[in-house]
C-alpha cells in the first residue's frame, strides 16, 4: 500500500491472486486545514481494513504482510487494531500476531517480488512452494551478475548445457506446457524429464504468480549450471557470426 493506493493480494503456494484495489484521492495537507487530509486518509485505511476482512480467511493464511513506502503500514496498522479494539473484533485480535510490516517502494503490484525477498518474510513462509522459486530465480540472477558462464537462459542455451548434464537447477514456467504446438511441448517435457534424470532440481514456476512473470521476461526457462561452461556463450558468438 501507499497512501491512497492499496492491492489486497493472496499468495499461495503457485500464485498470485489480486483480490481487490483500493484507489481513493485523498485531499492534500492544507495550511490550516489538515482535517480534510485526516479524514480522507481515515476513510482509506477503514476501506483497506474492510477488504481484508472480506478477503482474508485467518483460518488458513499464514501470515499478513502490510508492506509500504514510508510510515503508512505502521499507522494503517495502528488504525486497524483501534479499530478492532473499539468495535471488539475478535477476528483480528485473535490473529494479531499474523501481521508483518514490510518496507515496499511502492503500494504497486511490482512491489511484491521485493516484500517476497525480505528476510523476515522468507523466514516466515519457510514452508511454502513459493517461497524456493523466489530463492531461485534470487540464486539465477546473483549467478548471472557473479558467475555468467555458469547461469543461462534460452532454451537454446538451456539444451546446450543439459546435453553435459550441467544443469544444477532448471528454471521453467508453466506456460510453455501450454504451448499450442505439440512438438514444442514435448520439446520441454523432455528437458524437464532428462533433467531430473541427470539428478537437477526443477522449479517449475507459474506463470500466475510474480517470480513466474519474472521467469517469462527470460524466455521462461532458465538453468544454474553445475559447472562454469564459458563456451556456450562463445557457440552463440559464433552461429551470429556464421550468419553474418
């Protein structure tokens, strides 16, 4: 959330579900007159506490994340346990201890692959599925800044390095099982299947949660080699200049 802006989204185990947007203007803080602003900002965070009550069954969820830019998860926080105070809301009471508050750059959907990534969050879904795509694709992309010649992406590439049974950990969405032609499904159910034979970790992400839509801006399959193999990158260096 943001001020004005807040996504009320479920998390499970293969994906994100928004689940309602709270969009309201709230007046500026006028000299002289900050009651406008107060009341506005009020309205927001009983609206944002209203949709979590519709949408959050506390008989199954984990925990809450409150995650925002600045100051407005600790007074929405606030605001929400007066609340419940004031009007004896068990439901929350009971479940206080459920809720988290996270820093977040913005109150944007984009936000939540950073408030997935905090480690307070990470220690609290310890025991989700979700929780080892996001470490991942956090693995894939620190591998690729440090140690290039041993994280690729591509199917290309991906098939290259298999073919050594290189491959550590196979990243694939879910989304190229759905491919519309057949060979090319089989295509990466094969490569799923000779990597698990070759003793690789598969993550298969789905395409609707955040780390999957992440995964799709990288072709949707990735790989963590075993080893550095430098020389993939040359073979690609090579066929561009073949064709040159």
């Amino acid at each position: 959330m943001q001020e004005g802006l807040a996504h009320i989204c479920l998390i499970t185990a293969s994906m994100t579900l928004v689940r309602a947007k709270i969009d309201q203007v709230i007046p500026r803080k006028r000299k002289g007159n900050i009651k406008q602003h107060e009341k506005g900002l009020q309205k927001f965070y009983d609206n944002v506490m209203q949709g979590i009550l519709r949408h959050v069954n506390f008989d199954i969820v984990k925990c809450v994340l409150i995650a925002s830019p600045g100051f407005v998860r600790d007074q929405f926080h606030e605001f929400m346990m007066q609340e419940a105070v004031k009007t004896d809301n068990k439901l929350l009471l009971d479940n206080k201890s459920k809720f988290l508050l996270i820093h977040a750059s913005s109150g944007f959907k984009h936000s939540l692959r950073e408030v997935l990534m905090d480690p307070a969050v990470t220690a609290k879904m310890a025991d989700t599925k979700a929780l080892g795509e996001v470490k991942a694709l956090e693995t894939f992309y620190t591998t690729l800044q440090t140690e290039p010649a041993k994280a690729f992406y591509g199917v290309k590439h991906v098939e290259a390095a298999n073919e050594s049974q290189a491959i550590e950990t196979l990243l694939i969405s879910d989304n190229l099982f759905r491919c519309q032609d057949v060979q090319e499904r089989k295509r990466y159910v094969s490569l799923v299947d000779s990597v698990r034979d070759s003793g690789g970790d598969v993550k298969v992400f789905s395409s609707m949660h955040v780390s999957g839509e992440q995964l799709m801006q990288l072709t949707g399959v990735a790989a963590i080699l075993r080893f550095p193999m430098p020389d993939l990158d040359d073979e690609d260096e090579r066929e561009g200049s073949d064709s040159d």
